[in-house]
C-alpha cells in the first residue's frame, strides 16, 4: 500500500512530553499502513533515543533517524523530508499532538482540492494560535483572500513533489524564523492552498517549564536577521503593491508593534526594553514604507509611528495607558431554551477598573505624523475608536478546558454609545445575546464530556481582545438549571474562583441538586415510578434506571419528559424481579452508550411480592462511618506532618 502521509517530528529532549505525541500518532484514523512517523533525534541525551527505538521495533509505520545535535529544528525536518515515502508530508513538534481523524482529514482534503499545502485547524493549551483563519473551510484560500499570514508554524501538510519540485527547504543551524521563511514561500508558490476549519487536527501545548523552543527569549539582532530572511522572501515572489504590504504588516503588527504594547512591553528588563526597541526601529525604518503601517488599526498605527521616529520614551508611556485598559463582559439573563442556552451579556473596555470613556465626537483622520505627545495619540485612538464603532464586532467562544480547542457559537451584536453625564465623553458598549446548541457546538456534533469556559472575542478599534464571561451573581453555583441534551447532562454553572461563566458536561453531580429531592413526592402507581427531578428536557427522553440491592442488580428502561421548569421521570418497574429487598435508585441519560454514566437518586424502593414503596435510603452503617471518619482524621494529620516536615528540610 503506498504511503500516503509521513509525519516527521523533529526530536530534542522531550523527556515524558514525547509521550502524548507518541499516542497521538499511533492512534491515528488513517489505516497504519498508509502512514508513517519519522522521528528524528537530533542528539538527544535524555532517555529519548532509547525511548524511540523500543518503539520503533515494535511499530513498522515507526522510523527512528538518529544524528549530531544541529542546534534547532531546521535540519531535522530537512532530513525527515528526504527519507519520507509518503505523498504528503506532515510536521509535528515532539511536545504537541494530533486530532484523532487529522491525517485522514488533512490527506482528503488536500487530494479533493489538489492542494499543495493544507492547514489544519489549531488549538493552544496555554499558547495563543490564529482564530479568523479557522472561522470556516477554505477549500482555495491564498494570501491574498485568506489570513494564511497568521499561520507561519510548520504544523501543516505539503505535498512532497511540491517541495521537491520547488526545492524548498528550512534553513538549518541555529537559528529563529526558520518555519517563517519556510513556510511563506511555500504559500507563495503554492498552486493552492486549502483550510479545514471545522475540525481540530493539530494541538499546540505549552509544557509546564515553559522550555518549548517558542517559548525561549529572543536575541533581538539574531532574532530580526533572521526576520529580515522572511521579508525577502516576500520581495522575491510578489510585487510591490497591496499585497506585498499586506504581508509586511503581519510581521510588523505581530513581531514589531505587539511587542512594544501594554504589560508585555513593560514586563521586559529596561536593557532589554532598550535593545528590542533598537533593533525594531532599525529594521522598521530600513524595510516598512508608510503605507505598510497605514494598513493597521489605530492603536497599532500610534505605536508604529513612535518606532519610526524612535520615540522610546513615548512609546513606554503609551504601553503604560495601554497596561491600564481590560476587556469585560457582563452577563445577563442566562437560559435554556427549545434545548439550546441563551446567553445575555455586555461587553465593554476599562481602564483602571471603570469603564473607558471616549470623545462625545469621534472623527476618523489618517495618521500622518507621530502625535506629538501621549495625550494626543490617546485622543487620537478614541475619536477614531468612536468613529470606527459600527464595524466593532463581538464573537462568542466555547473552549473545552482540556484541550483549548474553541468553537464559534452564533451571536447577534448590537452596539450602543452611552453618553457620561456632564462630560462630553461616552461609553462604547457591545451588547449580545449568544446561543448554544450542546448538541451541535463541535463543528456540528455534540460537546464532549469534560468543562467548557465560555469567552467574549471583542475587535472595537486597534484592539482584539478576550474575556471570560463574568462575574455572575455572587453564591450563586449553577447559572440555570442543568438539562439532558443529546443524552448529555449539561449544567452550566459559575466557577468558584472568580464566578465566570462554564458548562459542565456529564461531570457534574451534586451541583445537579439530584440531593434535593424529595422521596415524599414520588410515587409508585400502577407498577410504575414517577419523579419530579429539578432537570430541563426538551422532548421525551429515553432513560434507563438502575437498582442495585445486595449485589443483585436490575436495569428498566424509562422516560424523562418535560413538566414546568423540571422533568418527570416514570419508569415501569418489574415488581416480580424486586420483591423482598431494598433497593437504591440511580438513572443514566444515555442507556444506549457503551458505559453509560448513572445520577443517584436520594431515595430507594422497598418491594414486597406485589408492591413497591418509596422510602429514605438507608445511609452507611456507623461503624462504616466511624472508620472512615478515623481514615480522614489521620490523613490531615500526615498530611499536616508531611508539610512540616517538607518546610524543615527547605530551610
């Protein structure tokens, strides 16, 4: 069978890191035999090499290629790509992985569409990755309809006869920005390039020592050479025009004037400040022609203008008023409805905790000289902020808490100037109502079990930010009730720590408030079990309970069904399987999964030959809770001990 894809995954002491790669790859949909995984250690002194040779012994798609360390990734993917067989190759970082179906999807996709390059959507654990470039597939993008610039990491797919038709390579040794020189030539030469955005093929995960290579501080004459390798790739295959300094401002907003902003710029060592904002000013001068900067948001414009006329001063004064600014969003009314939530909230900026104000008049003007001072440039932001309010828009966010996976959710956006009483100034604020279908939030199918946080996306003038929605009502835990959903039981709910806005699926216990009921209104009828439980159903539901009673243990099916704002559980009970026992009560939402998950229930049923009866379960027998009370006692004593003694040995 030929191979259709060769991941090759560049290898420098990953230690255990290696391990969720690893699995990632051998769990791929693809068949095993129309792929393979080429590891290349470049020198590894950790337990890495050994690590990867037990592997490949045992897995024929493993091929393990070992060399003198070269001092970063470029040479190891050059030799990955000269010893792979397959008709696209694929880069993976050691500490990162791979979506379950991302090979198979990717492979598809780029042959459906003759692709030469194909972009799988990112997610980031801990690391920021492109958000507009997946908003939706792009089965034709090119740079110049699509952000393809915001992507320039090698964590992407190319057709092998691409890049040695082209002669495409990374640039070896050690170095930064090899991916960028990379991988923007390859865009540029590319007879297409496509994006799958409705599915998650490639996880960036940040490691828990920060030691991933992006992660490193930057040399800053070392780093802007290398830069200066990607814009002449630039100049060599486009023309001066448009597109050309279209490109050119992605490595002006992102590596030049992003850098120099707010908290980021200010957290930097004064000697590095002063360097990094030498070398930008160098390079800003030498290769960005003013309409390159004319192009970006205000804010932006503001701080690029400072670079050029090398104003460092003015420039940390600036990130100083930017430090200040914070994006919130309110919520509101929060609500199920038809089986979808609906969520209410108003998004607005800060600066110091209150709300940002801004002139009662705002007029757009071209920013053709640097401000001549702080004062001005922040006036100059907020006329033209409010002048540019009908374009500022608002994009609700489901991300899953483990992943960081985020999925759009639909939003409709209306925007309000709220003047300040007595002060010629006004308030830009954003107000929204989202929804949420649980059952159709990952690019159409249901949400996985797990925590999901909700976020607020906001663009209102020369700034892009997010926000977690909150805080809700202070002791409050679940913001409405929790409801079935697709076989799912979906609480939304405020986190402890700082009362924002999450879902919990399929975890949530307690908080359902299942302890809640009450046994003396259920009853048993007719042979049949019916119970008020404080859950949202929007149809019919198919159920299944549970009982258990002295290791003997009876599955019934049963129906949720909707009544006011909870569900009626009836279950037909087989009275001639239960009689003489005492039996517990739990119930799953989904009795056709292959483990489904069962919900106790605070009360139990007591059968004779021919009836049942709701009773009170009986709790632990106390010598049960005597010993287990005395098992939590001395755990807090060792465990207080333990402290102790750990604080000794420190000092």
């Amino acid at each position: 069978m030929p191979v259709k894809v060769s991941v090759i995954v560049p290898v420098y002491n990953p230690g255990p890191y290696i391990e969720d790669c690893i699995t990632s790859l051998l769990e791929q949909s693809l068949p095993p035999d129309e792929y393979e995984a080429i590891f290349v250690d470049d020198g590894s002194t950790d337990a890495t090499p050994a690590r990867l040779d037990e592997l490949a012994a045992k897995e024929p798609r493993v091929r393990v290629i070992h060399q003198e360390p070269s001092g970063w990734s470029g040479k190891p993917r050059n030799v990955g790509i000269e010893a792979a067989r397959g008709e696209y190759v694929m880069f993976v970082d050691n500490d990162d992985s791979l979506g379950t179906e991302a090979l198979e999807r990717m492979y598809g996709y780029g042959v459906a569409h003759g692709a030469d390059v194909v972009v799988g959507k990112m997610a980031g654990k801990g690391r920021g990755v492109p958000v507009e470039l997946f908003r939706k597939n792009r089965p034709r993008a090119s740079v110049e309809n699509a952000p393809l610039i915001d992507s320039l990491t090698p964590h992407k797919m190319f057709r092998k006869a691409f890049l040695d038709e082209t002669g495409l390579r990374f640039p070896e040794g050690r170095r930064r920005l090899e991916d960028h020189v990379f991988v923007v030539e390859a865009y540029l030469r590319a007879a297409n390039v496509s994006v799958i955005g409705d599915y998650v093929c490639y996880y960036h995960i940040r490691r828990d020592d920060a030691s991933n290579a992006g992660f490193q501080q930057l040399d800053p004459v070392g780093y802007f050479k290398n830069l200066r390798e990607a814009l002449d790739v630039v100049e060599e295959y486009t023309e001066p025009g448009p597109v050309r300094d279209s490109l050119h401002r992605r490595w002006l907003r992102v590596e030049m004037v992003e850098r120099l902003r707010g908290t980021r710029f200010l957290k930097m060592p004064e000697e590095y400040r002063r360097k990094l904002f030498e070398e930008i000013h160098l390079i800003t001068a030498e290769r960005f022609g003013p309409s390159v900067a004319a192009g970006m948001q205000p804010t932006q414009q503001v701080v690029a203008a400072l670079i050029a006329a090398d104003r460092y001063d003015d420039t940390v004064a600036f990130a100083e008023w930017e430090a200040r600014l914070a994006l919130k969003a309110r919520p509101g009314k929060v609500e199920w409805r038809s089986g979808r939530l609906r969520i209410e909230l108003a998004a607005e900026f800060t600066a110091g905790g209150t709300p940002l104000t801004f002139p009662g008049g705002g007029v757009r003007a071209p920013l053709d000289e640097p401000p001549p001072d702080v004062t001005e440039a922040v006036a100059r932001v907020g006329a033209d902020t409010v002048a540019r309010f009908g374009r500022a828009g608002l994009d609700l966010l489901v991300r899953e808490r483990s992943t960081g996976a985020q999925y759009f959710q639909p939003v409709e956006v209306t925007r309000e100037i709220v003047p300040v009483e007595d002060s010629g100034k006004v308030r830009l604020v954003l107000r929204a109502t989202g929804t949420v279908d649980p059952a159709a939030v990952v690019d159409g199918g249901p949400l996985r079990a797990g925590l999901w946080d909700l976020y607020a996306r906001v663009r209102l003038g020369g700034w892009s930010k997010e926000t977690r929605i909150g805080p809700g009502p202070r002791g409050e835990r679940a913001a409405t009730s929790a409801a079935v959903v697709g076989g799912q039981v979906v609480l939304p709910y405020w986190t402890d720590q700082h009362d924002n806005l999450s879902l919990d699926v399929d975890r949530a216990n307690k908080r359902l408030g299942l302890d809640r009921l009450d046994p003396a209104t259920v009853t048993v009828a007719g042979a049949k079990l019916r119970a008020p439980l404080p859950l949202r159903v929007f149809a019919e539901t198919a159920v299944l309970l549970r009982l258990t009673s002295s290791g003997r243990r009876v599955d019934t099916p049963g129906t949720l069904s909707p009544s006011g704002e909870g569900a009626l559980l009836e279950v037909p009970l087989p009275v001639g399987e239960l009689s003489r026992a005492t039996w517990r009560t739990a119930f799953s939402t989904a009795p056709g999964a292959a483990e489904p998950r069962f919900l106790p229930l605070p009360l139990a049923l007591r059968a004779d030959t021919d009836a049942v009866a709701v009773v009170r379960p009986s709790g632990p027998p106390a010598l049960s809770r005597l010993a287990r009370r005395a098992r939590r006692a001395l755990a807090a004593v060792l465990g207080r001990r333990t402290a102790s003694g750990s604080g000794a040995r420190k000092t």
